[in-house]
C-alpha cells in the first residue's frame, strides 16, 4: 500500500471537507461528517485509464485540514493527491491555492 498525508493550513477544514464530499458522493462511496470524512475510489472510479483502488480520509481541526491518502500503486497515489488538490482548490478559493506538502 502506498501512502501519503498532507496538514493543509486552512481555518475552514470542516467546510472543504464537507463540499468536497457531497461533491463526490454522487458518484463515489462517501462517509462523512463535519470532522471526519472517507472517500473511496474503486479502481473502475475515474474510467478504463483510472490506475487503481484507494481511500482518501479527512480530519477538519480547527486551524488544518489532514488529508491521507491509501492507494493501490504509486501512480495512483500521484493521481489522487492531484485530484484531491485540485477539487480542494476549487471549493476553497478565497484562499486557494492551498498548500499540499504530501508526506
């Protein structure tokens, strides 16, 4: 399992998270709540050229917003942090972009 997590600096954690799962929810397994939050993407997610399997999990704090990705194969990992990323700067972007340092 290849993973990577990133404390995204962000007093409005609770509000991306959110967003960004009633986004996805029309057409990805979403769990969520104003604090937690876990996505799946089954390898089928994105179409035939969707690298992998794997889950993205939330946690809104008060002044961050942590974001881990699982994924099934580095290229995958790759491919989830750019999705995640980019939905994140989209809905936040008073701000945006917001800063992603994946470790």
């Amino acid at each position: 399992m290849n993973e990577s997590v990133s404390n995204v600096p962000t007093a409005n954690g609770s509000r991306y998270l959110q967003q960004l799962c009633k986004h996805w929810e029309h057409s990805l397994k979403v769990e969520f709540t104003p604090e937690r939050a876990t996505i799946h993407f089954p390898r089928d997610a994105r179409g035939a050229d969707w690298p992998g399997d794997g889950l993205v999990f939330m946690t809104a704090r008060p002044e961050t917003l942590e974001v881990r990705i699982e994924a099934s194969s580095a290229e995958h990992l790759t491919a989830l942090q750019g999705a995640v990323a980019r939905h994140l700067d989209r809905f936040a972007f008073r701000e945006a972009p917001l800063t992603f340092e994946w470790h």
